[in-house]
C-alpha cells in the first residue's frame, strides 16, 4: 500500500477590487464630491437667492390693510421680513457647508453615480432636522434684529376684526415658519444647482478635483 502524499493547497487569490471610475481612489472621490457641493451651496445661495413670502394668513392681512390707506404699513412688514432673511442666508450657507462632514467615503460612488439631484436629497435626509436645530436660534436672532414680528403685529393691530386668531396664530408661529421655508428653498436651489454642475462639470471651477471626479461621473 503507497504512502499517502499530502499535497498543500494552492492559496486562492482575493478577487481584485472594482476599478473606481476615473481612475480615481475612494477617498479622492469623497473629496472631490465634498468640494463640488460647496461649490454647489456657494452658488446657489448666493447674495439674495432667498426669499420668503409672507404667510397665507398675514398675507390675507397686509393685502386688507392696504385697502384701507395702510400699505405702508404692510410694506413695512415685508421688507422687515427680506432682510432678515438676506441676514440668514449666509448663515445657513455657512452651517450646509459645515455638515458636508455627513458624507462618508462609503457614500460617495452611490450619490455621484445617482441622479441629479441625489447627494442634495441625502444631505436633506441625512442633516435635515439638526440642520432646523441650529438654524432656528439664527432666524430668532435676525427676526428680532429686524423687527419682523413687531411688524407684523402692527399690522394685525391695523386690520381690527380681520386679523382673528388666524393672523395671531401667523405672529407667534413666524420664526418656525421663516425658518421651514429658508431650508425647504435652500435644498430646492442646492437640488438645482446640482442637477447644473453635473450636466457641465465645467461651472466647478473652483475645484480641479471636483471638476474631474462630476465629468468622470457625468451622463
């Protein structure tokens, strides 16, 4: 009887890694997606992108007012409301750019090979409710500076039996409101300004890095 032989078993190769597109490593796809969205949240929340109209109800108020010789009032009211929110919009410029920080290298292929839109609608999800956090003691802050709610009060304090408790409710309610609508139009433009950039990669001209990487994904 022949001695058994033992023979070694010959070592299988780990299966070589996906090429990333472009040539480019993980990491260098996560910076270059980072610096294309800062580049995305500088040009679109630009110098008065952001406006904010009234809500339904003092609307309704500011237009019976300025039926009875009182626009001035109303007037008032609405530029009060524009700068505040001219006062913000750097701000939440500002804190976008900050929360980038959500996008993990684990992210970045999956939100550059999406669709238009798709890294503007993962920050939304992803930093959206903190983002309101932090933003509402900032919208508090330039309503008071600007006396938005003073405003609006004289305004309710004009229209006498047309104000009701819906225009009370519009008052106490105006920096939530103020502050919804700054996020919901700053996402809306981010989605936007997105959808731009990866069409012609070109407009990142800030960037080389994110230039390269949105062609390198461009459809």
């Amino acid at each position: 009887m022949s001695p058994l032989v033992m023979t070694a078993a010959t070592p299988v190769a780990p299966a070589a890694a996906p090429a990333l597109p472009g040539g480019f490593s993980l990491q260098q796809l996560t910076d270059g997606l980072k610096a294309g969205l800062g580049s995305v949240i500088s040009q679109s929340l630009g110098s008065g992108t952001l406006t904010v109209t009234p809500p339904p109800a003092l609307a309704k108020i500011q237009a019976a007012i300025s039926k009875t010789g009182n626009a001035a009032t109303g007037a008032g009211f609405e530029e009060a409301l524009k700068a505040a929110v001219a006062q913000v919009s750097p701000q939440v410029a500002g804190l976008l750019k900050s929360d980038l920080s959500a996008i993990k290298p684990e992210d970045a292929q999956g939100l550059l090979a999406g669709g238009q839109d798709a890294a503007t609608k993962f920050l939304q999800q992803k930093i959206g409710p903190t983002l309101k956090e932090k933003m509402l003691p900032l919208v508090k802050q330039a309503m008071a500076t600007s006396s938005t709610a003073a405003k609006a009060k004289e305004m309710l304090a004009l229209a006498g039996p047309f104000a009701g408790l819906a225009g009370n409710k519009a008052v106490s309610d105006l920096d939530g409101y103020v502050c919804d609508q700054v996020l919901a139009q700053s996402f809306s433009l981010m989605a936007k300004q997105e959808a731009a950039v990866r069409a012609n990669p070109a407009l990142l001209k800030d960037s080389p890095l994110a230039q390269k990487v949105f062609a390198a994904f461009k459809k």
